[in-house]
C-alpha cells in the first residue's frame, strides 16, 4: 500500500485529486510514486514541470539547440547560467546519493503512460519564474541570495540520504520555508507562494475524474492553502515591468560621468580633466577586465572587455559583457560536445570553467558585474579630484 503520510487526498467539484508530496532528490520519492499511479490508475497525472524543464529532462540534446549568440544578444545569459546553476546544485547532491535529480518525475511520466493517464505540465515556465524572480528582488536580496548559494555548495559532503527524506515531514519543512520567508521574503514569494498558486490552479482544472499530482513536498501546504481560493493565472505568467531605478541608472550614471568631467574641465582646468578621464578608464577597464579574467576568458576577450567597458558605460544601449561574451563565442566555438558533456559539467565547479558554453554565460556575467563596479568606484575618485 502506498504510504498515506506522503499522499494527500483533495476534492474539487467532481475531481477527486491524490497529491503525492516528493522530495526531488530522493530514491524513496520515485518509488512512492510509482505504486501511487500503478494504485490508483488515474485519468490525469500532474507533475510539477514546465515544458522547458520537461524537454531538458527527456530530450538529452535539446541543449544542442542553443543559440548562444542570440542568447546574448536578447539579454537571456543570466537567466540561463541561474537555470544551470540550480541545476548544478540539484546534480552535485543526486550524484552523491547515487540518484538522478527529478527522477520521481521521470517515473510520472514513465508510469503514467503504463497506465494510460493523460499528462499534465503543471509547473509556470521556469524563465518566467527566474525573470519575476530577477526583477522584483532588491539588490541586497540577490547578494544574500548569491552568498547562500556558495555557502551551500560548500556544505554539499554534509548531506546525507535521511536528511533529504526528512524534507518530507510535515514539521521540518513548515520550519525550513519559515526560515526562507525570514531571511529572503521575495524570492519565498516568487519561488514558493506564486508557484503554489499555480499549481493549485493548474491541477484541479486539470481533466479527468480522478487526478494523481505529483510534486515537491515544499509545495503542499501551499497548495492546500490556496485549494480552494481563486487564483489570477494570467497575473502570474506575466512578466513584472522592469524597476524604475534601472533607466534611471542606466542612463543617470552616463550623465553624470559626463558632467563631471565638463564640470572639471571648466572649473578644475584641462589637467583635472585629464585625471578624471583618467580615473574612469582605469576604473572602468580595469575591474571589467578582471570579471572577463575571473571567467577564464581567453586573452583577446580579456581585452576586449578592457577597450569596450569605458565606452560601453557612457551608452545605455549596449553592455561592455555582451561585447565581451560575442567574442568569446566567436573565439572559443562550442562545439556540439561542450553541449554533450554540459550535464556532467555542471555537476563541479572546475566544469563551468571548462565547458565552453557555461564559460561564455560567465564571461557575460562577470563583466558586466566589473564593469558596473568600475563605474560606482570611479565617480567618488572623479569628485575627489574635483574637490
């Protein structure tokens, strides 16, 4: 018989819905789920996936299909080196358990064909959810954000099998999401609560009689709690508009670099203007050329990240990573087996450093991090020069 403390039994018009609650890097889980469909010989299997998530999970060339160029350009490499980085976190600890990551999903899909189910994508599109993610985070959240995932790929070798089963319990996970909501309210409202609602939605309007759900036990008690309250879908597949600060920035910055330097010009004389362009080049250039460094980029990509940054951070157009992440594209030309070995590569660290294409997403990131830093460390060195 299955196991009742993980299966939830909801009702919703003429629906009787079997919520079966996982832990996604577990052994048990894909067992559990296996006997619940085999048991209960559903008309409808819900698993908790999109269908980004679904073809990457069952179509193992779909990388292949990757236009990194037209990735950069549409401003997507960071939201495609987040997506690998989760996975990368999920890989490392199914790898020390000896599990593949989302095998209980698999196994939903594998025994809801036996049975003759119908199958559900249940799951918001996981670009939509890291864009509102991006988006409605504050800066300080995206670096506490950014530090907890380091300090939890460092304390991978702690996990054991019975801790990722404990996830399951009702108790610890309350006290888990608590923890999240404490310490990163916004993306516990993007990652957690949004998707609860989506998922309540998308299963109980889901066809069929009788209903087997499958998803992360982290989002049972939310959907519970929005079972049976109406639910925006639209509201939630939208794209949030971008934050007013960034135009600001994007063009406020620019002027007030030129500004200055007039300023100085006027004020100061040709040689306090002198040194402020001085401070904005070395700055600027200096700290985009190491991110394009820190990224392994090669030599040439290095230095074009050093001539385009001083320029490119004057033109709100154009980012000094794109020229930077184009070239190392050009130069390093990943090959169909850079995207063959990309589920092994990021499973290390020293993997995302060699694969050439999480390599290139690197490079964008990394100097459009330094470049942005280059700006904000220049402008107090410009006033004190002209002060």
């Amino acid at each position: 018989m299955i196991q009742e403390g993980n299966i939830h039994r909801l009702a919703y018009q003429d629906k009787d819905v079997i919520l079966v609650g996982t832990a996604h890097i577990s052994r048990e889980s894909a067992e559990l789920v296996k006997r619940a469909i085999a048991e209960e010989s559903p008309d409808t299997v819900c698993v908790e996936l999109c269908r980004s998530r679904y073809e990457s999970m069952t179509q193992r060339k779909a990388w292949q299909d990757t236009d990194l160029i037209k990735a950069i350009k549409e401003k997507k490499a960071f939201l495609l080196l987040s997506n690998l980085m989760l996975a990368s976190f999920q890989k490392k600890i199914g790898q020390k358990l000896g599990i593949k990551p989302g095998q209980e999903m698999l196994q939903a899909l594998e025994t809801a064909e036996a049975v003759g189910a119908d199958i559900i994508l249940a799951d918001r599109e996981i670009r939509v959810t890291l864009a509102r993610t991006w988006r409605l985070m504050g800066l300080w959240t995206k670096v506490k954000l950014f530090a907890e995932f380091l300090s939890s790929v460092g304390n991978l070798e702690e996990i054991k099998e019975e801790d990722i089963e404990k996830l399951k319990e009702q108790d610890v996970l309350e006290a888990l999401l608590a923890e999240i909501g404490e310490s990163l309210p916004e993306l516990r409202r993007i990652l957690i609560d949004e998707r609860d609602r989506y998922l309540a939605y998308k299963i109980r309007t889901a066809p069929g009689e009788k209903i087997v759900a499958v998803v992360g036990a982290g989002h049972v008690p939310g959907i519970q709690q929005y079972w049976e309250k109406p639910v925006d879908i639209e509201s939630l597949e939208q794209m949030p508009p971008k934050g007013r600060l960034i135009p600001v920035l994007k063009w406020g910055v620019p002027a007030l670099i030129c500004a200055l330097i007039i300023l100085g010009f006027f004020t100061a004389g040709k040689v306090a203007a002198a040194h402020m362009v001085t401070w904005w080049l070395v700055a600027n250039a200096s700290l985009a050329g190491l991110g394009a460094a820190l990224a392994l980029g090669h030599p040439l990509t290095i230095l074009c990240a050093v001539l385009a940054s001083p320029l490119t951070s004057l033109n709100p157009m154009i980012a000094a990573g794109w020229v930077a992440g184009l070239v190392e594209a050009l130069i390093g030309k990943p090959k169909v087996k850079d995207f063959e070995k990309l589920p092994e590569d990021i499973a290390s660290l020293k993997g995302f450093w060699r694969n050439k294409i999480t390599r290139v997403l690197m490079v964008v990131v990394f100097t459009n991090v330094g470049s942005a830093l280059g700006a904000f460390v220049a402008i107090p060195l410009m006033l004190k020069v002209l002060a």
